[in-house]
C-alpha cells in the first residue's frame, strides 16, 4: 500500500529526514519525479538567491501539491524511487530512512 503524502506535516518530516542530503541533488531528483526541466529552472528564479535547500523545498512542496504526470498523486515510495533512481550515493541512506520510517507518515 502506497503512502499518500499530501499535507504540511509530510511535508516537514520529509525535509527533516532529507534536505541535508539530498538537496545539492534536487534536479536530478525532480527530473526522476517528473518535472520538466524548463519546470524546474524556474524555481531558482522564483526563490532569487536562495540555497540549494530552499529549492529543493519548494520543489518537493510542488510535488506534493501537484504531482507531476509521471506520478498520478505524490507518495513515499514515489520519493524513494526517485532518490534511488539518481544513483548518488549521498541519496541510499535517506531513501533507506524514509522507507524504514514509513510509520511516521500515516
């Protein structure tokens, strides 16, 4: 059974568990999610001089609120997949946290 993640305590869990890692690589992440890369080009722009770890919140809080076609609704293991799908080896132990963790997000 999939976990729905659809709200902001999600959401703060997520990045609590995530961001340290996994946001100097939330492009690749977002392409592995299904974003468009013109779709994420523009949240640098949106966010003007901001870190890497605000993009990758406002990224993964778009995500949430708007799946993009490649995923009908935004779930845990969709995230995983995505984290794993990049192969970087910063993203296991996250991606291993947050499959671990799925207790916390029901």
């Amino acid at each position: 059974m999939e976990t729905m993640l659809n709200d902001d305590d999600h959401l703060d869990k997520l990045l609590c568990k995530t961001e340290d890692k996994a946001a100097p690589y939330w492009k690749e992440i977002g392409k592995k999610l299904g974003f468009k890369i013109t779709d994420l080009d523009r949240i640098p722009r949106e966010l003007a001089l901001h870190s890497e770890r605000d993009y990758y919140a406002s990224m993964i809080r778009k995500w949430m609120n708007w799946a993009p076609p490649v995923h009908e609704f935004a779930t845990l293991e969709a995230l995983v997949k995505a984290m794993r799908d990049t192969e970087i080896d910063e993203l296991i132990r996250p991606a291993y946290d947050l499959e671990n963790s799925k207790s916390e997000f029901k």
